[in-house]
C-alpha cells in the first residue's frame, strides 16, 4: 500500500472542497471494497475523505435517525447505513426478508458491520 492522508471534514462543504482540491483524493464510506482495491493498487488515493460520520450518518456517528425509512412507494435506506444494520432493521426483516438473508450471506459479520449500502452499489 501506499501512503495516504486521511481527513474526517466537519461538513460536506468541506468535504466536497477537499476531493475538488485534492488531486487524487476520493471519498471513503465503510471503505471495505476501497481499502481492497488499495491492496492491489488498483487504487492509490492521496487523500481520502470520511464522509461517513456527514449529513446525520447512522452508524457510527450515534445519531439516532433512521436508515431505513417506510414511504408510499416502499422503503428508502440510508447510503451510509451499514450492511448489518440493514439486515436486522425490523422493516427489512418483516417485509423484505431475501434482502436481509442476502446482506447476511454476502459477507463475514466483519464486513458487514463496516461495509455501506452506498458502498455495494458503487462496487
């Protein structure tokens, strides 16, 4: 691997300045499938910025807000919510239950637990 920085912005005017400044630079989540592809350097980011903890984040940042969300259309999950607070969400579990089989069969509890939704889908 390479050497990087690692900056955890105050908010995202300050995040979106740094990546825009940055030459190199990219935001990191969960990081899981970033810090994989550092490992083969496929990527080498100079700096990367946590966006995880930005905008009300679940997860790690103890904000009591909700990942998932129930709408008229169905359910809104979080970007940033993490794989294994989605499978055990009680919406998730009740109403979607391929969907939580599926997160918790896609990754050990390790990943899953720092792994994004947002994450998979830019995977």
């Amino acid at each position: 691997m390479r050497p990087f920085r690692y900056l955890r912005p105050a908010d995202e005017a300050a995040a979106i300045e740094a990546v825009a400044t940055e030459p190199g630079a990219a935001f990191i989540g969960g990081g899981t499938g970033l810090v994989d592809l550092m490992k083969l350097d496929v990527q080498s980011p100079a700096l990367l910025v946590d966006v995880r903890a930005l905008g009300g984040a679940r997860g790690d940042s103890g904000d009591s807000g909700e990942s998932v969300v129930e709408t008229a259309d169905g359910l809104r999950i979080d970007a940033r919510a993490r794989n294994s607070d989605v499978a055990r969400h009680p919406l998730i579990a009740a109403g979607y239950p391929a969907l939580s089989e599926a997160l918790l069969a896609g990754a050990s509890p390790q990943l899953r637990n720092m792994a994004t939704v947002g994450g998979n889908l830019m995977q």
